[in-house]
C-alpha cells in the first residue's frame, strides 16, 4: 500500500494575500466550491490542468530559516530567463542566481514569495531539449 499527495500545504501569515500572489505566478484558480476571500485563515488553490492544490493555512509564526522544501518551477511557455523577469515584476525577491554554474544555458535562479518562501526557476522544457539537439 501507498500514499499519494493530496494538497502541498504552505504556512504563512496572510493564507488570501499569498494564495493571491501565487495564483499570478503559477495560473491557478480558486476552488469552484470554495473561493478564497480576505479573511480566511486557509485558502486552496490549484492548476486547472492537472488538479495540484496548494493550501496556504496562517500560523502566528513566521519563517525563520531557510525552507526545508521548495518548489523547482519551470515556464510552461518561453524561456527561463523571460520568466525570470515575469517573477520579478511580481515581486518576487532573488535570493541566488545559478545560472551558467554548470555551463552554458544551464541552471536555475532561487526566489522568495512575499512570505519570504523560496523557489526556483529552472529552464523550460524546450530549452533542455533544444541544448540536447545540440
């Protein structure tokens, strides 16, 4: 027997204002049974193409070290570094820039959500196939 991944939960201290955000940055919805609004303690939200949800519940705490688990995010559409910049005029924080580390056209930039939560932007999937047709 085994388990499967319900929902990815994310603690934070404003669970509207981060699911908003990160609604923009990945094209999630609400829930069609259960729209967020201000206020709400949890709000889910998920990827109309494949079902994933994200629940962002608050807790009095806020972050206090590096995350033990991050999200390694790839552009459905262009290129990692046109993504880059559309996650900067989220404002989205940088944290680390990897690109190149191990060649040309490789590697990944490492983020902060508002909360101060840490992602990654890899390269898209057409780009890694065109650096294999190379």
């Amino acid at each position: 027997m085994t388990s499967f991944i319900s929902h990815t939960s994310i603690d934070c201290g404003n669970a509207y204002e981060l699911s908003e955000w990160w609604k923009q940055l990945l094209g999630y919805v609400d829930h069609a049974d259960d729209p967020n609004e201000p206020g709400h303690e949890e709000c889910l939200i998920l990827d109309p193409e494949s079902g994933h949800q994200l629940l962002f519940i608050e807790v009095p705490e806020g972050k206090s070290a590096k995350n033990r688990l991050h999200f390694d995010l790839r552009p459905r559409q262009g290129t990692r570094d046109d993504e880059i910049e559309r996650v900067r005029g989220l404002g989205a924080t940088e944290v680390a820039d990897f690109r190149g580390e191990f060649g040309p056209g490789t590697g990944w930039v490492v983020f902060a959500d508002p909360e101060g939560n840490e992602f990654c932007i890899l390269r898209s999937e057409a780009e890694i196939a065109a650096a294999a047709a190379e």
